[in-house]
C-alpha cells in the first residue's frame, strides 16, 4: 500500500540570499522525497519565504521601496537559486498571502475560543527617536552576564547566556543607536502550558524525531511550558490580528502556518485534497529543519496544531549546521557561499552527490572541505560510477554496432549481488543515512569496474567480438541498477542514463529488475564532467570580492576605518610597535586546571586555565601534536588574558597559550621562576 506524505522544508527569510546552508537542507529533504516517489509513495514537496517582520520593514525601507516589493524580488531569486540545485518543490510559495492570512486567523481564532490565548501588560523597549518598539534584535547593549559589549537583546554570542532585552546593560537601538526607554503595551499569548500532556505523549511516538531532539524538547517540561507571546505591536510588517488595534501577529507564529498556505495553494482546485492530509491520520506530515529551530517545531507548532484541530507533524527531520574545515562559514575566507555563485562555477550534482556522502540522520554539524569535495566526487562518482558506463558506452559498441546482447552468467551473478542491497539502501533511504548509501554504492561500483578491467572488452573484441558483447551488456545492466540506486541523489545524470539505455519512465525501484537486453543504443552523450579546483578558487575570490564590497558600502566602514587609522599611528614603517601598543596586551601566570581531548578535532586541546582573581577561563589551543591531555594538568603557562573570545566549532575560546615552534616540536612559554596563577607579566 502506498503512502501519503506532504514534506516541507524550513522557510528561508526573505531579507538575504540563499547560501549552501540552506541549500543542505534543501537537498536533504529533496533526496528523501524523490526516493519515496520511485517507490511509487505519493509526496508532495512544499517550502515558502519567510516575509514578515520588522527585519523586513527596514530592509525595503533602506532599498527605497515597499516591503510587498521587496519580498517579490527577494521571491523570484529564492526560487531561482533553490530549483537550480535540483530541488523540486511541487509549490514554492510565501507566507504573505491570503490563504496563509486566512489560516492563521482560523488558528488563532480557535485556540481564542477554546480559552488558549490570554492577554496581559508587559515592559518593552522602545525607541523614541523611530517611534517603535525594538525587536530582540534591534536592540544592543552589554551582557548582563559576562559584560561583553554590542550583544543582541535575546541572546550573548559570547559567552551564550539568554535574557530578556530589558536585562541589557548600556542598550541602545540597532536602528539610530539612541538609548530606548521603556514602555508598556498589551500582548497576546498562546498558552503552551495547556499542552503539556498531549505534547509529552506526542513526543514520545517512536521514531517521529532523533532521541537528541526529543531529549533537547522535554527539558523544556523540567521547569513547565511558559505562555508564548505572539504579538507584535505597530509598525509591523504581518498580518493585523482580528479584534485587536495595531497588533499583529508574530511572525513565527504565521512562518510554519506558510506550509499548509503553500499546499492549499496547489490544492486550490481540489480543496478536498488539502484535507485529506492536514484533517486526515491516513496521510503523513513530514518536516525538514536546522537544530537551531527545534523548538519552534517541536513545541509551538505542534500545540497550535492540536489545539487548532489540524494533524500534526507525523516526523521532524532535523540536521546540524554546516561548517567548512571545522569552522563556521566565513564571508571573508570565502567560504560563506551564494548559492547562485557556486552554480556559476561548479555542478550542482557534485554538491548533492558530495552532500549525501557526509548526510546522516543525527544532529552533528555536516563540515566540508572544497578539496575533499574535488577528490570524491572525481574518485567515487566519475572515476568510479560514470566510469562504468563511459568506458564500454563510445567506440567500442560503435564496433559491435551499438547493439546489446544477453547478460551472460557472470553478469548475471553480479547483477544479483547488487540487488542483494536493496533493502539495506532502501531503509538507509528512509532512515536519512544517506552517506551509507553512497558507501554502499560506491563499494557495488568497484565490483562492476573489476569485473569490466578484468574481463578487458576493448581487448576482446578484438578475439572475440561476441564475448565483449557480453561484457558491455553485463555492465551496462548493472550501471543502470545502480543509478537508480542513486538517482534520487543526482536526478539528472540517471536521467541521462536512463535516456541512453531506452528506458522512457525514467529509473527507480519500480523497474529496477527490469533488464536491458538484445537492443540497440543510441549515441553515448557524457553524463558528467569531472570538477576541478579552477571552479572553486573562482568562487571563493568572487565570495571574498562580494564581502569587502559589502564592508566598503556598510555604515560602520567609514568609523572602522578611522579606528584602524589612529591604531597605526604607533607602527613605524618596519614594522615595530610602542610601548602603548605593548601595554595593552594583557599577559597572566595561567594554572592548567581541566585538560581534554576534543571528538573531531585534529589539532585542538580544550583546556580550562585559572587566572586567579580574574577567574577562569576556556581556551581551545592547537597543541595536539605536541601535548596529551594528562601531561598539562597542573602546568603553569602564560597566557594573553584579555583577548576577545571567539566562537569556534567546539566552543568559545576565553583566552590564548603562548607557544613556539609548531608541529610535535611546538613548546608551551612557562614562567622561568616560581608564580601565582593570576600573576601579570611585566
């Protein structure tokens, strides 16, 4: 019996373009659902841009235009950029629309009459000087934490603590930087609390998400469900709530509402079909999102669901980040990269093929490398699966006069080892392990590729032309078993195989037993060219180009620039410093406290450094090849204590160890004489 699933894709915001983080995602989920359609399963693939919100006012503000404008031309590029990877969204639509205004207002009016919504007087910051009041993120100041300046008024990126926006210390508008007051006004707000029961029992369905996932969800129960404010006041660029003066609605609470507008919107002819999958437990709703969005999913959504009477997400499918060597993806390494500009230089089916071979089902951050990129993809994708094809497809069936015989024994008995696998790639399919499917294909590739160099038809045919024949015909059986295998993830290129083997439905499981014998072929036509670092050099200096424009035209170049001037005023032309360049650098006896090993990383070692009065601090150092662990408990080092933290994959790192030397021949600086952790350097 087939199924019925309607899958989605999390909603990109409309005020930027679309980089290769959302395009993970997208392929991810595009994979999956193109693998259920070659089951013969009904799926439906919708996405729509996120558009509403202050972000949005002042983004078509400063571009001179109107927020409806400037999301319509933010559209047609998003739709753009996402379909040139092959994602195939049967409706791309956007969540300021009249059927997405009509469904959040039946939502909202139906959790109000069923008593679960509620109103009450809050404190807010507001700005006088723009006469509004401030988003989380319109509003900067100090940590009230860890006092680091110029944090946004929701969270601190450095030390990772969260707050309310009037905890602030020293806050200022993002708009105008005036210092805002504060004010109150009435919100409204969703009474998640009246959901703890059903959501518990929701959440623990088997298999509706990753155990981390559903073990990140239910700490939210240990200190019980909070109301969810879902108002915003004027000006606001959403959707007016019925019966209320210049409110509005929050704009997540209509963002994951855009997926039924997407689906009624294709369904508009057939509404009874909208139906079938948002009222109806005989069809599935499946979501694809980033971690950093699981609550809203997780929680809030579903809740709104139940209490709204629609059916609830049957599984929420939820991946990592993506880094690049380990990092974050940086706009001025070059490695934060457009969507549009990787396609400019690179195929996007190495990119899918290169994404599934890193994609699992768990949380972990998928990292990349442009050169492991280039390597794979011309190993295990050209050199060994087009390979198979490419090598027995041109000039020697030319010789045999392009006609297929019968699959001989030995090609038979290799055609069934690679059947053996279905099953193991149909559950790593569902599952979302497609690395193992990549693995697992490429591994069948190497049998075929064997069999082909050993039997040598180029050779043969020169004996035996009836005997090559048999060879041709036995790998060409089995390259189309095993594109299909893979055709969900290059769609393309096995269409293209399959246009060459005469197969008019296009490959999947439903023909995969199908063989191809005793035809003629027509003209080989290349089905993939191998990558080359040419590509990705190009895009990276075009990347870089992009951000120093960006930074030239931004309204803090000008200031930077100034600051970066009077800094070099005490560095002479050979490059020396001052004394009061020297003085700010703030150098401390550090005692080796804590001392890991981190999982994934090459060369870092966390450490945890005591600095005396100052209190300790978290460095990741680059050590590994030349210290364990155990050997620095207890060590005194010296350490830069007043350096800015910085972010990193694994963490934040407080401070830096000062060293000489590199590799295993790298020697931590410690103090000559007996000190005190904490002890300033002079």
């Amino acid at each position: 019996m087939s199924r019925k699933i309607l899958v989605t894709t999390a909603l990109p915001y409309a005020n930027g373009s679309i980089h290769l983080g959302h395009i993970l995602e997208g392929v991810q989920a595009d994979i999956w659902v193109r693998y259920q359609k070659s089951l013969g399963n009904e799926c439906l693939f919708f996405c729509a841009d996120d558009t509403h919100g202050t972000p949005i006012m002042l983004a078509a503000k400063k571009n001179q235009t109107t927020p409806e404008e400037y999301i319509k031309k933010v559209h047609i590029e998003h739709e753009k950029d996402l379909r040139a990877f092959e994602i195939n969204y049967d409706k791309y639509y956007t969540t300021n629309s009249n059927e997405n205004k009509e469904l959040a207002e039946e939502i909202y009016n139906k959790l109000k009459s069923k008593g679960h919504i509620s109103a009450r007087e809050i404190e807010q910051t507001f700005c006088e000087h723009d006469n509004m009041f401030l988003p989380d993120r319109f509003i900067k100041g100090t940590c009230p934490k860890c006092n680091s300046k110029d944090q946004y008024g929701d969270n601190c990126e450095v030390c990772g603590s969260t707050y309310s926006p009037t905890d602030l210390k020293e806050s200022y508008c993002a708009i105008c930087g005036n210092t805002p007051i504060l004010k109150f006004s009435k919100h409204l707000f969703f009474k998640l609390q009246d959901f703890e029961k059903p959501l518990r029992n929701w959440l623990s369905t088997p298999n509706r998400m990753h155990e981390g996932s559903k073990k990140k969800l239910l700490e939210w129960f240990d200190s019980g469900l909070q109301e969810w404010d879902i108002s915003r006041d004027g000006p606001y660029f959403g959707f007016q709530i019925p019966g209320e003066e210049n409110k509005y609605f929050y704009v997540w609470l209509d963002a994951p509402i855009g997926y039924m507008a997407a689906s009624r919107k294709y369904f508009e002819s057939n509404p009874s079909e909208f139906d079938s999958y948002w009222r109806n437990n005989d069809s599935e709703i499946v979501h694809f999102i980033g971690k950093d969005i699981l609550y809203f999913h997780g929680l809030f959504w579903p809740a709104m669901l139940m209490g709204s009477e629609f059916q609830t997400p049957a599984k929420i499918n939820v991946h990592g980040f993506m880094t690049v060597a380990g990092e974050k993806m940086s706009k001025s390494r070059g490695t934060f990269v457009n969507a549009s500009t990787f396609v400019k230089y690179n195929n996007v089916e190495h990119f899918r093929f290169y994404m599934a071979a890193r994609l699992s089902a768990g949380l972990d951050d998928v990292d990349i490398s442009f050169e492991d990129f280039i390597s794979r993809v011309n190993s295990d994708f050209i050199g060994n699966l087009v390979n198979i094809v490419s090598r027995v497809a041109t000039s020697i069936l030319d010789k045999l006069d392009r006609r297929l015989g019968k699959i001989s024994p030995e090609g038979q008995n290799i055609l069934e080892k690679l059947l053996e696998s279905q099953e193991d790639i149909k559950k790593n399919y569902e599952d979302r392990n497609f690395h193992k499917v990549i693995r697992e294909v490429t591994s069948l590739g190497d049998i075929v590729n064997k069999y082909v160099n050993d039997k040598a038809p180029w050779s043969l045919i020169k004996t035996d032309p009836e005997a090559a024949r048999y060879v041709i015909t036995d790998a060409l059986n089995a390259a189309k078993i095993l594109f299909t295998y893979i055709a969900p993830v290059v769609p393309t290129s096995s269409q293209t195989v399959a246009e060459f083997l005469g197969i008019k439905d296009g490959l999947n499981f439903l023909n995969l037993k199908s063989f191809i014998e005793n035809v003629n072929l027509s003209n080989y036509k290349p089905i993939s060219q191998r990558p080359d670092e040419k590509g990705i050099k190009s895009m990276i200096e075009e990347t870089k180009i992009e951000f120093e424009k960006t930074q030239e035209n931004s309204p803090t170049s000008v200031s930077k620039k100034v600051e970066e001037k009077s800094e070099l005023k005490s560095v002479s032309e050979d490059g020396t410093i001052s004394i009061d360049d020297l003085i700010k650098v703030e150098l401390r006896v550090g005692l080796i406290t804590e001392a890991n090993h981190i999982e994934g990383a090459d060369k870092l070692i966390q450490v945890t450094v005591d600095l005396g009065e100052i209190g300790k601090k978290n460095v990741f150092a680059g050590i590994k090849a030349a210290y364990k662990p155990e050997d620095l408990l207890n060590l005194k080092v010296v350490v830069v204590a007043n350096l800015k933290p910085r972010k990193m994959k694994f963490g934040m790192s407080e401070a830096m160890l000062l060293a000489s030397g590199s590799g295993e021949t790298l020697s931590l600086f410690i103090p000559h004489r007996e000190a005190n952790s904490g002890d300033l350097l002079k």
